[in-house]
C-alpha cells in the first residue's frame, strides 16, 4: 500500500477520540488546556501544501499528549491529518521505526502527491531526556518491585504529560521546527 491509500484510510482526529478506550479524558484534558504559544506566528508553514499522516494507538502516553499539539497546529495551518493504528498497519510502521522499535506516534509529512517529506516522533528531544532520565531509575527487570517501580514510573510520566505545561510548549516547538524544516 502506498502512503496516500495509508492516508485515505485513516481517520480524522474527531473519530480516533470518539474511539479511544485508554487516554480519551486526558487527551481531551491537554487539547482543551494546551493554547499556542503567545505571539505564535505559523506564517512561515501556513504557505505549505502538506497533509500529515499520524501511526498511532490510543493506549500511548506520547500520543495522548502529543497529538492535541499538532492537531492545533495544524488546524492553525490548515494541514489535514488523518490517523492509523500502528497494529493494524505493521508494513507502513516498519518503515518508520524509531531505534529499531515501533514507537509512536510518528507524524509523517507528505505533500499534494502523497510523497514523504519527513517525519517526527514520537517525542520531542526534551521529552526523550525526562524519559531516558526517569527510567535510569528503575531497578533491574529482575528485580522482584521491578513491577511496581514501573507502573508507578508510567504513572508519574502520563500526569507529567496530562498537566506540564513547559513540556507541552517543548513538543509544540519541536513539532513546528520539523514543519519548518521539511
């Protein structure tokens, strides 16, 4: 399949949300409260054709976050943006993994043919930062609370991601350099 049928089969954001089974609340929480940055001048990519194409699962903590960003950006730009289930599209998220892994979300740029210009995801290098910092402090896989360490890691990072207002502008910047980039 190639990227416009990808594209032509994916859903808007009103649909996805309306879908969502873990998240809902909390991406409806950051797409309510996020507001663009004061003075926020999208001028220089509003002159560009684009559409994005989002891999994405709704159990995913960067994606409750990140994707109301870009769906106020695009808005603000006029890109529409259609988004697929990574589980359900293995073949198209195989050629966009990150480290070798399937992480999401993967925001894919595409022009008026559909072709590829770029893409970004799935976190703002920030984000990376606090996640890579966060779990150097779990204790070994074999450790016996190594469980309990976990969920309370994963805890901590989706209300960090529901109410952090500097790292909601940190991904809305990393977002908008990418689409500046491409």
């Amino acid at each position: 399949m190639d990227l416009k049928q990808y594209f032509d089969k994916g859903i808007d954001f009103e649909t996805y949300v309306s879908q969502m089974e873990s998240h809902k609340e909390n991406m409806q929480y950051v797409y309510e409260n996020f507001k663009l940055p004061a003075g926020s001048d999208l001028s220089d990519i509003k002159d560009k054709d684009l559409r994005v194409l989002v891999i994405s699962e709704d159990w995913c903590g960067d994606a409750m976050m990140n994707m109301p960003i870009l769906r106020h950006i695009a808005d603000e730009a006029g890109y529409e943006v259609r988004i697929v289930y990574r589980d359900q599209n293995l073949e198209l998220m195989d050629q966009y993994l990150t480290n070798g892994g399937r992480s999401i979300p993967k925001f894919i740029y595409l022009d008026e043919n559909f072709n590829d210009l770029g893409n970004w995801g799935p976190r703002a290098e920030s984000v990376q930062k606090l996640v890579d910092e966060r779990k150097a402090l779990l204790p070994h896989k074999d450790t016996a609370g190594f469980k309990d360490a976990q969920q309370a890691y994963i805890n901590d990072l989706t209300e960090r991601y529901r109410t952090n207002e500097t790292l909601w502008n940190e991904v809305y910047e990393s977002i908008r350099a990418s689409f500046v980039r491409l």
